[in-house]
C-alpha cells in the first residue's frame, strides 16, 4: 500500500529545494548591495578651506523625462513560478517515487471482535409480482358420481279438442288444461266482381300476314268493335339480291358478291361494308374449273 505521509514529506522537501535553488541568486545580489551601500555611508572626507563663492551658472537644460518602469504582475510572477515548481515536480515526484521501495504483503491480522447487532431496518416495499406460473399436469379423472335419483313422471297429453271458435285446446293427464291458439280461421270474404269478358267467339276472328311477311295480324271484329294486336316470328325471308338504298329489317337475308348475307338489325348499308349490320352466312365458293 502506498504510504502518503511519506509521499507528502517527499514532495514537499523536493519543493522547498527547488524554490532555495531559483532564488538563491537574487539573495546573494540584494545582500551584496546592502553590503556596499553600508561601506559607502560609512567613509569619511576631511573638510578643507571654505573657497570663494562662484558665480552662479547657467540654468541646465531640463533633462528628458524617463520611460515609465514597468510593475511587475503578481500574477505573472505567479504563473512563471508555479510553471517552474510544477515542472520540477512533475520530474522529480515520478523518481522520488520509484525509489521508494516496493510494499510487502503484511502478516494476516486477528479476526475482530463481533460487534453489536444494529437496529433492526425499515420495512422494505413490496416486490412486483412474479410472472404466471405454467399450467400444472392434468389431475387424475375422478371416480364416476352416484346415480340420481329418478325423475317424476311427467304430464302427457290427455285429449286435444277445437273449440267452436277454431281454438286448439289441449287436457294433460295430470288435469291441467291448456289454450294452444286457433287453428281454424274464419271464412274469408267474398272476392270482387271481375271485369266482364271480351265478347268474341272464334268466328270474330281473322288473320293476316304483315308486308314484310314475317309478321301476323289477328284481330276480332264484332259490330261496331274491334280488338287487333300482331305477333312477330323470328324468321329468316330471302329478299332477293341486295339493292342499294333500299331499307332492310332484322332477319332479312339477300345475296350480295356470290354470297348470303342476314341483317342483324335494320341497315340500309352495303353487306361488305365496316360496321353493316349484316353477318355473312353462305361464302361465295370458288370458281370451277373447265373440264378438258
């Protein structure tokens, strides 16, 4: 273990040289100086005739004035100082201490005495609580329950009976009696009268076949009255080759280039033509051959 005392000692002797030694100089020069002032003061000079008084001379020029000294600074000479003592220090501590000689290990000492016990501490706070424990083992099944014990027999349903109201009612063998809603309704009302019937028969009917020979007109004629209406059938009718500014209906086939067209639509346009309405249905097919 480090001794400090020692140290401190070492140290401070270390420092008291170093300042004896920077100012050593300066002490033998003030010394001196006292020391030649003192011998000045003492001498003595024998005083001889008093001589005739001179004419006054001339006034002296004033002299210059002197530069200004400069103070010395208490806190440079502070500085200057501890940097010298410091890096004196900072040399010689390191060496002072590597000349100390290495500590030994001392002998083990005696256990002390057991001291007193100390009074017994505050309550500390209470801990977080512990994470959730895993789910234990699976308990063995325990053994089968006792059988119950039995039932009392329930009510069943004596007899069921209509009221002349339409209600169900329901008598249970334990003489209770219960209403479980009408089941029969009433007679509904009587319907509206309908409207009265077209007066045609068979003979008031005639039938007939539209221009564009694909539509049925069938109308009934009686006196004075008359009730008609059309039914068209989707079929196809060849209406010749196709003749150009001419109008054709949905289903209206023509030839036109060799081949069948059928509108798709009502078209006035070429078969051939982008965006026609026709569909081709026959393509023309190719010219024969002579036989030779």
């Amino acid at each position: 273990m480090l001794d400090t005392k020692a140290l401190a000692a070492a140290t401070a002797a270390i420092v008291r040289e170093h300042l004896a030694s920077e100012l050593a100089p300066l002490l033998t020069e003030n010394k001196a100086l006292r020391e030649r002032v003192a011998a000045l003061e003492a001498r003595s000079v024998e005083a001889g005739p008093a001589g005739a008084d001179g004419q006054d001379g001339r006034d002296g020029k004033d002299g210059q004035d002197g530069r200004d000294g400069k103070d010395v600074d208490p806190v440079t000479l502070r500085t200057t100082v501890s940097e010298m003592v410091q890096a004196e220090v900072s040399k010689q501590v390191p060496e002072a201490i590597a000349a100390l000689p290495a500590p030994e290990r001392g002998e083990k000492g005696e256990d002390g005495e057991r001291g007193a016990d100390g009074d017994a501490g505050a309550d500390g706070q209470d801990g977080r609580d512990g994470a959730d424990g895993k789910d234990g083992v699976d308990g063995q099944d325990g053994k089968d329950g006792r059988d119950g014990i039995d039932g009392k027999d329930g009510a069943g349903i004596a007899d069921l009976v209509i009221d002349r109201d339409g209600n169900l009612i329901a008598s249970f063998t334990d003489g209770r009696m219960k209403h479980l809603g009408q089941v029969v309704g009433k007679d509904g009302r009587d319907g509206d009268d309908g409207k009265d019937g077209i007066p045609f028969g068979v003979d008031d009917l005639d039938m007939t076949l539209m221009e564009d020979g694909r539509t049925l007109r069938m109308s009934f004629t009686k006196g004075d009255t008359e009730y008609a209406f059309q039914i068209p059938f989707p079929v196809v009718i060849d209406r010749g080759v196709f003749a150009d500014g001419k109008s054709y209906e949905e289903g209206d086939g023509v030839t036109w280039g060799g081949s069948f067209w059928i509108a798709q639509r009502a078209t006035g346009s070429k078969p051939d033509s982008d965006g026609s309405g026709w569909r081709l249905a026959v393509k023309r097919g190719r010219d024969g051959k002579d036989k030779t």
